[in-house]
C-alpha cells in the first residue's frame, strides 16, 4: 500500500507569485474559505485567489490547480513575445489551459493559446507523458503562464478504509482540518485524542506530520490501527483515556464524542474541552451544538469558527487558542 501519498515541500518566496483555482461543494464554502484563509492568509472572493506562498495542491480537498507564473500580461500576444524573447525551454512538455468557472476565453481562444505557446516553446513536446506541464489561463483581463500542477487526488484511496461508520467526518473534513490545525507549519506536533478509527490521523500521516492519536474504546482503536496498517502507515494510535496523556502538543483536532459508541455527558465533553487545554497550545474541534461557554470556561479563546453539513447533522469547527 502506498505510504506516502504526497511529498511537502513549502517553497514561500516573496519573489515568486502563485495563482491556485480552488472549488467546493455549497455546503463546504467556508470551511474552505478557513483552510484558504488558514493556507495562504486570504479568504478569496472567487473560486481562485494569487499568493506567494507554495502549497502543493494535493495538500487541500479545496485546491484544483496551480500556476507557478513566469509570465503575467494584458494580452496573449505579449506572452507570446515574453516566451520567445526568453528562449523558454523545456524538454518533453505540454501546454494545457487552465478553464476557470466565470472564465469569459471561448474554446477557440483556448485552442490558440495552446498552440500559439506550444509553438515558440523550444524543446521537444510530449502529450502522453509530460516531464513538464506549462499552464495558461486568462484571470481578470489578464493572462498568465507558468509552471503547472494539478492535485493528483491521490488521497481518495482513503475512502477504501476497511473501518468506518457513517457519522465520522468525511474524508475531505478531515484533510482540511489537518490543514486548518497546521497552517504552512508542518514540523508542527498534532494530536488527535478521540481519534474514532483514525480519518484526521490517516490524512495527517499522508501529509508526513508528526501525529497521534488517543482512542478510548478499545474496539475502535483496534479498527482505527487496523486502517493504518492497511495502508501501510506505522501505528501511531493509543487505547487509552486522553486524560492520562503525558506531554504538550502545538495542536489538537477534536471531533468531540456526542455518545453515538461511547455514552459521554456534558461533563465528559467539558472534560475532553479541559484536558485539551493542559496538552495543547491551539485546538480544532467540531461540535454538534454551540459550545462556545465550555471552551471558554476550558481557558481557550475562539479566533475564528465556521461549519458544515452532512445530511441533517450540522457540524460546528472552532478554531481555539
């Protein structure tokens, strides 16, 4: 199985300009809005937004593509002429468009920026197998071209967990919490101390951050080691009451137990919300009902919140240092 699925490298250079097409379901909106916001610092008005800040697109659930820009003009031609006039070369390369939803380039305008590009480009092309894919696309009334990369998605293999149960956050939740927790820091400790059967956890490993997780009903920890095990990840999960978890963590994700499996009452949850706060200096977690008096009284302050559904559930993420 694969253990790996992404390799992160943060390249964050003011000197070099990013442009990402980004997409989402209507009731993830904003909670992609907080992983965009978390990622590059910006909340996008539009299904794209620029940075100069690196993040590999196969990091988000949200993110399409990517555009390193080498070039960025008021028109097609002036590219054209940047690209000849700077011999831009590439051996095994392709060009591809990259179609925005409110873009206003017809197909024929498309068909033409391949082809005018693919000819002044030296160097050999390659349309079956790129060693190099070169990106253009009309933003604003502007064009742009660059190096490309598209989220290989990869990470969907997750869904073929072997344990699961059907109230667990989804797969894309648990990625873009991961996210939300670390920001650009991946050298970062995270935590998962009521883990279920490992989503947050799995997505966490297949990003290479230092993750454990905490599992009190020893049924579900079983299942949650079991699924890491079937995609080859070492076992980093715990059987255990998160209350006697030793050690400080830079942040915890808590999808807090509402007595689905293990019978929990308002004190147990208040008491996950405390000890969250004695092992970790910022904490992720998802409610199903406004608990904003709890992690108060726990010593978090909120700093930012949203939420998202799933069927009848509404799930509330808070952000809490």
């Amino acid at each position: 199985m694969i253990k790996k699925l992404l390799n992160i490298k943060n390249k964050n250079d003011s000197s070099k300009k990013y442009f990402y097409s980004i997409n989402y379901p209507v009731f993830e909106e904003n909670l992609c809005k907080m992983e965009m916001k978390c990622l590059f610092n910006k909340i996008p008005n539009e299904k794209y937004l620029f940075s100069n800040c690196y993040v590999n697109p196969s990091r988000s659930p949200f993110i399409k593509d990517m555009i390193s820009i080498i070039y960025e003009e008021d028109s097609l031609d002036k590219i054209v002429n940047k690209v000849i006039e700077d011999k831009l070369s590439y051996d095994d390369f392709k060009v591809c468009y990259i179609k925005l939803e409110n873009g206003d380039v017809d197909y024929k305008e498309r068909l033409r920026s391949i082809r005018e590009i693919g000819l002044v480009v030296t160097g050999e092309s390659e349309m079956h197998n790129p060693k190099v894919i070169i990106g253009v696309t009309k933003v604003d009334g502007r064009w742009i071209l660059g190096k490309y990369e598209r989220n290989n998605y990869q990470w969907h293999i997750h869904d073929k967990k072997p344990y699961s149960y059907s109230n667990s956050i989804s797969l894309r939740v648990a990625r873009a919490l991961v996210n939300i927790a670390v920001k650009n820091n991946l050298d970062y400790k995270l935590i998962d101390p009521c883990c279920g059967v490992g989503t947050v956890v799995i997505e966490a490993l297949s990003m290479n951050i230092n993750v454990q997780g905490c599992e009190i009903n020893n049924n579900i920890a079983e299942n949650a080691k079991r699924n890491l095990e079937f995609f080859g990840y070492e076992n980093v999960i715990t059987n255990g009451d998160m209350n006697n978890i030793e050690g400080k963590y830079d942040v915890a994700i808590i999808d807090l137990p509402y007595g689905l499996f293990t019978p929990t009452t308002i004190k147990k949850q208040t008491d996950i919300i405390k000890t969250a706060r004695k092992i970790a200096n910022k904490l992720i977690i998802v409610t199903f009902e406004n608990m904003d008096e709890h992690i108060i009284d726990a010593g978090f302050k909120i700093i930012d919140r949203c939420y998202v559904c799933k069927g009848k559930f509404k799930r509330y993420i808070n952000i809490c240092k």
